[in-house]
C-alpha cells in the first residue's frame, strides 16, 4: 500500500517535472524560474531527460497537427494524405492547408501550365527567342483560364486534377485522402499558403 | 570505467543508443538545429575522449551533462557575439526540421511511438497539446479560444502529459 502511495506521488512528481519542462521548453519560465531550472539541468539527469521528451512530444504533435484538427470547414486546415509508392514505408511527411484540397488545384494548375509549355514546346527541334516570347501569350492565357476557373470555382477543371494524378470523385472540403498501392505520405506546410502560391493567384 | 579510452565501436554503440535522445535535450536547451548539431557532435568527441572516466551505470547520466555543458558553453559563445539563444520557445517548423528521420531505426520508433500516444488522447487533450505547441498559443489564449476556465486548460494539459508519461513509459 505504501510502496503503491509512493509510486503515485513519484509519479506525480514526474508530472510536475514534465510540466516544468515544457515551461521551459515553451519559454514561459519566470527569469528566477529560468535560472533554477537550468541549474537544476546541470545536475538531474531527469530533469534532462524530461526536457528531452517534452522535445520528443513537440516533435510528434507537430507531425500530427494535421490530424488533431477536428473535421474542418471550408477555409480552415485540413490534411491530404497521398500516395507515394517511391517513398520509403516509414517516410511520412504532413502537409497542412487551407482545406488541403487547394494544394492538390495547386498542382493541377501548374502541370497544366506545364503541359501547355511542352505543347509549346514540341513544335520544332530548336526555338529562337523570339519563338520563345511568341509563346509567353498562349500560356499566359492558359495560366488566366486555369487561374480564373480556380478563382470562381475554388477548384480546376477535372482535366486538371487528372493530369496531376489526383482523384476527381474527392469532395474537396473533406478530409481529402488519396487511396492507392504504396506508402502513405502526410504533407504539413504550416497552415499558410506558400509563397508562390500567393504569387500564382496573385497575378 | 577504464585506464584507456572506449574504442571506436563502443562510442558508435553509445551514439546509436542515446544521440536522438540527447540531440531532442539539445534542441530544448538551445532551440536552434544547427547548433544542436554543432554541440552534439562536441559531446560525443568527449565521450570518445573521455568516456572511459564513467561509470556504465551513469554513463547515460555523464553523456547528458555533457551535453548541457557543450550547450552552456555554446550559448555563452554566442551570446558574446551578440547573438541571444535559449530566450525564444521552440519552433515547430524548426522542430519539425530538425527531426533527425535518417536517424537509426530505434530513433523513429520513439517518434512513431510518442505520435500513437498523442493520437491516443482525448480530443480536447489533442487540442490543448496542439494549440500550445503549434500555435505557440499561452494557456490563457487556449482557454479563451476553446471557452473554457484557465483551470481547465491547465488541467488538460497535465491530463495529457500524465498519460503520455504512463504510455512512454511503458
């Protein structure tokens, strides 16, 4: 019953030291607070190692922070799982978005843009640079039509989304996963729309 | 402890075993990858010199202390290059970049075994863990935001780290 009572107690005292840690770790400790705790550092291995495994903790909820999100509305971040069979089986790497479907218009619009430039591109062995600016308007017009479509819609064309390998049948305000053979990959980006996707849509 | 120093192999056994540990303890105490790496890599060229003068029992222990002495001394470097660390709280991009995923195998189970236990949690739980680490929010933003006293944030989160302790553990 005592060995029991003081199991719990250091228990609970590894608790408090965990919370400690994570103050410390989050940078929330008082300036005096600051000073013991790392006093302490210099001396107690579990205090080092509570440090390390609030680190350790960090670590994996930033890596789930796409799936901790409760079922989103539209706007708000989400998850696109994909499937990459290149990938190793324990490689996951967590992407998070407005919706999560944006990312994958996103990719639609640029191998689309990608697709024109080949086309474009195709037509003779060599090109001059003035063929080259002669080609800058169909793709630019290309680029609007897709850019506009996505503006409107909050989507791309199915055409799109297939050239990109995505799946058309997916809602895009559902927690959008892409089934297939291969290793599950989560892609984390912060909650922010990358920069030259700002750019893009800037235009 | 021995007269001579530990052979190679026995440093490369002692790396493997307790580097990702140590390197996450780093990143606690100086919150910048690159000179987590720079104070990792100085500890284990002391362990290499002079990891004979520990006991195996504590030499987990002795790597530690090392390691927050290579990490003092580097912030002391630093901050007289004008330069302030350990005053700005962990990053999650950085937190997230410095995940050392060409670690060995044993390193990612942990990882894989600490995102189980936070899958495991209670929503709200999951909630308070993320806000606070994510979204690098106060505990007073937290309670405010999910409309709930101070108080029970707090406890939330000690409910959380309770059980992550008990799982860890085990």
């Amino acid at each position: 019953m005592s060995h029991e009572h003081n199991g719990n107690a250091q228990f609970e005292q590894g608790v408090d030291l965990d919370v400690l840690a994570l103050r410390y770790v989050t940078n929330e400790l008082t300036e005096d607070e600051l000073g013991a705790f790392e006093a302490r550092l210099a001396e107690d291995q579990l205090a080092r190692e509570s440090v390390s495994r609030m680190v350790l903790l960090g670590t994996a909820v930033s890596l789930e922070g796409v799936s901790l999100e409760a079922p989103f509305a539209e706007g708000e971040p989400g998850e696109l799982v994909a499937s990459t069979p290149q990938h190793a089986a324990d490689s996951t790497v967590t992407f998070t978005w407005f919706g999560g479907w944006h990312l994958a218009a996103a990719a639609g619009l640029f191998v689309a843009i990608g697709l024109v430039a080949y086309l474009n591109r195709s037509d003779a062995e060599t090109t001059s640079p003035g063929e080259i600016a002669g080609t800058e308007q169909p793709l630019e017009d290309e680029a609007q039509d897709l850019i506009a479509s996505y503006l409107a819609f909050g989507d791309l064309p199915d055409a799109a989304r297939e050239e990109a390998g995505l799946d058309t049948s997916l809602d895009p305000f559902e927690n959008s996963t892409l089934e297939g053979a291969g290793d599950e990959v989560t892609l984390d980006i912060g909650g922010e729309a990358p920069p030259w996707m700002v750019m893009a849509l800037a235009k | 402890m021995t007269d001579s120093k530990l052979a190679r192999e026995q440093v490369d056994a002692l790396y493997r075993r307790h580097a990702d540990g140590v390197h996450r303890f780093l990143l606690g105490v100086l919150r910048n990858a690159d000179l987590c790496d720079e104070a990792l890599q100085a500890t284990f060229l002391q362990v290499l010199e002079k990891g004979h003068t520990a006991d195996d029992e504590t030499m987990k222990g002795w790597i530690y202390k090392v390691a927050f002495n290579q990490a003092m001394a580097l912030r002391r470097r630093q901050q007289a290059g004008g330069r302030v660390l350990g005053q700005l709280a962990l990053d999650p991009v950085a937190l997230r970049e410095a995940t050392r995923s060409d670690e060995q195998v044993i390193a990612n189970e942990t990882l894989d075994q600490a995102r189980d236990a936070v899958r495991e949690l209670p929503i709200e739980q999951q909630e308070v863990l993320r806000m606070r680490f994510t979204d690098s929010k106060t505990f007073a933003q937290i309670a405010e935001q999910l409309g709930v006293p101070l108080g029970t944030a707090l406890t939330r989160m000690r409910l959380a780290l309770s059980k992550l302790r008990r799982k860890l553990d085990s």
